[in-house]
C-alpha cells in the first residue's frame, strides 16, 4: 500500500467521529432554513401568478443558490473546513511526532488537502438535495404556482463553484498549516467576501485582472452560469428601481434634468467580453496545484517551526 493511500487512510480515521463533519451539514442546513423562510415562504402568498411572478418563481432558486450560499456560506465553509482538519494536530501539538515517523508530512499534508476538496464537494451535494426537497414541499403546499426544480442548471453553479473554489482552498490549507488559529482563515474567508463584493459590482476594461483572484474567481465562475440560465441580476434594472420618475436625473443640487436617447446606455458603452471559461478553468487547475504544491513543500521542509 503507497505512503499516499495510507495517508489518506489515516486522515479518514481522524475524521470519524470527530466534529469536522458538523459543518458539512450543519452551514447547508442553515442556508436551506434561511433560504425558506426568508425568501420561499413568501412566494406561498402569491395568488395570482402573471409573467412577472411566474419569472420570479423560476428563477429565485437558481439566484439564492449562486448569490446566498455561493456569495456568503461557501466561502465561509471553505475558510473554516482547513482549518478544523489541522486543528486536530495543533491542538495536541503532535506535528514533532508526526516529524519522526516514516511518513513524510508532505503526505499528510496532501491527504488533508484531499479531504477538504472531498468534504466541500459533499457539502455542495448536500445543498443540491435540500433544494430539491425544499422544492418537493413547496410545489406540495402551492400547487398552483410553478415552482419548478432547475436539478442540472444548480449542478452546473455548483460544479464551477467547486472548481473556482480550489485556488482560495488551497491557500486556506497553507495558512491553516502554518498558524494555529480558527480564527485567522475566518478573518481571511470574511476579507474575500467584502473584496469580492467590491469588484464584482465594477466592469474592468480587462475583466480578467479581476477574475484571476482566487478570492473573486468562484463568484465570477457562478454569474457565468446564472447569465447562461437567464438569472443573473442586470445592473441597468437594478438601477432603474433608484430613479425617481423615468428619463429624469437628478443633480446634486437637487435641480431635475430631463433627458432623452434613442441609443441604450449598453450600445454605447458596451460591456467587455467576459474572461473566456476554458482562461477560467486553466487558472483554476495551474494556481491550485501550484498553492498545493508549495503548501506540501513547505510542510516537507519545515519541522522545525512546529
């Protein structure tokens, strides 16, 4: 049996029984609570279902999963997961024990690698069966309304998230190897939300100077697949709700100006192309491994500084 089986094997005994699994359900079952009683429940009350509604209906499921759980539960989940899997040895300070045995740290540093990549992939497994029954429930209490379960389209904002995730999970792992603290990749995990709620909101001449952080490239991979599906929330809507009455500005002098264009605001300044996927995808890959690589090096060489 290879050093690197065994390792994995090792790490999988450490897991059992220990409450790193709480947070594979425990963050996916809040979200799914807060999910439908904050945004669900709601819908129950519709009556009347005309275009409008009916758009709603379809496509809230599809937003919550991408904007909800990708924006703000699943970067917390990925910050917290490495540092729970080491802070098992942290914790009984067993990393100089670790350092005398016949099976380098580097190994045991991949295996928990692994089991994060694994751990994070069930959890998203995990969302994607609670929307399909909190759909169940819901097209049983308010038949006439058509609620409709998107089942490939949420696999596919899942399976970007997942993969967009790898870069920023593979430097969570390093800190996290490093430093004995919950507490600091938390820190880091709530840093990457603010920044990529910053600059997803701005368009760049260059859209893939920002899509290229590993902290913004999970959520940029996701709105390319709500865009795809019909999903994504458009600037110039949201705007539109801000103005007072339509065609008319409003100075900061408080004077109103009245304006008119026959040419939308998107034909002028049209958007820059989005960062292709296959440039997504191959960013993905390469950073990981590299992150990967450097975190194992540095757990091979260092043993000292435990």
């Amino acid at each position: 049996m290879s050093r690197a089986w065994c390792a994995l094997m090792a790490e999988a005994t450490k897991l059992r029984g220990s409450a790193h699994f709480n947070a594979v359900w425990v963050l996916p079952l809040v979200f799914i609570l807060v999910d439908f009683f904050f945004f669900h429940l709601k819908l129950l009350g519709i009556r009347t279902v005309n275009a409008e509604s009916a758009s709603l209906i379809d496509t809230v499921q599809i937003k919550m999963a991408g904007a909800l759980w990708g924006g703000y539960f699943y970067p917390m989940f990925i910050a917290i997961l490495p540092a729970l899997l080491f802070g098992l040895e942290h914790r009984n300070k067993t990393w100089r024990h670790l350092g005398t045995m016949p099976m380098q740290l580097a190994y045991i540093y991949l295996a928990k690698a692994a089991w994060a990549a694994i751990l994070s992939l069930c959890a998203l497994a995990l969302v994607w069966l609670l929307l399909w029954a909190e759909y169940r429930v819901l097209a049983f209490a308010a038949p006439h309304l058509p609620f409709k379960f998107h089942g490939l389209v949420l696999a596919t904002v899942f399976g970007w998230l997942w993969f967009g995730s790898l870069p920023v999970m593979s430097i969570y792992l390093w800190v996290s190897n490093r430093i004995n603290s919950v507490a600091i990749p938390i820190v880091f995990g709530i840093a990457g939300i603010f920044l990529t709620m910053l600059l997803t909101t701005q368009t760049p001449d260059e859209p893939w100077k920002r899509d290229f952080i590993p902290w913004v490239t999970p959520t940029v991979c996701v709105l390319q697949v709500l865009a795809d599906a019909g999903a994504n929330k458009k600037a110039d809507e949201a705007k539109e709700l801000f103005r007072e009455e339509p065609n008319v500005l409003r100075l900061p002098s408080g004077k109103k100006v009245t304006y008119w264009q026959n040419i939308p605001d998107d034909e002028i300044w049209p958007s820059p192309p989005p960062t292709p996927r296959t440039a997504l995808a191959s960013f993905c890959a390469i950073s990981s491994l590299v992150f990967l690589l450097l975190g194992a090096l540095d757990a091979k060489c260092r043993k000292s500084w435990r």
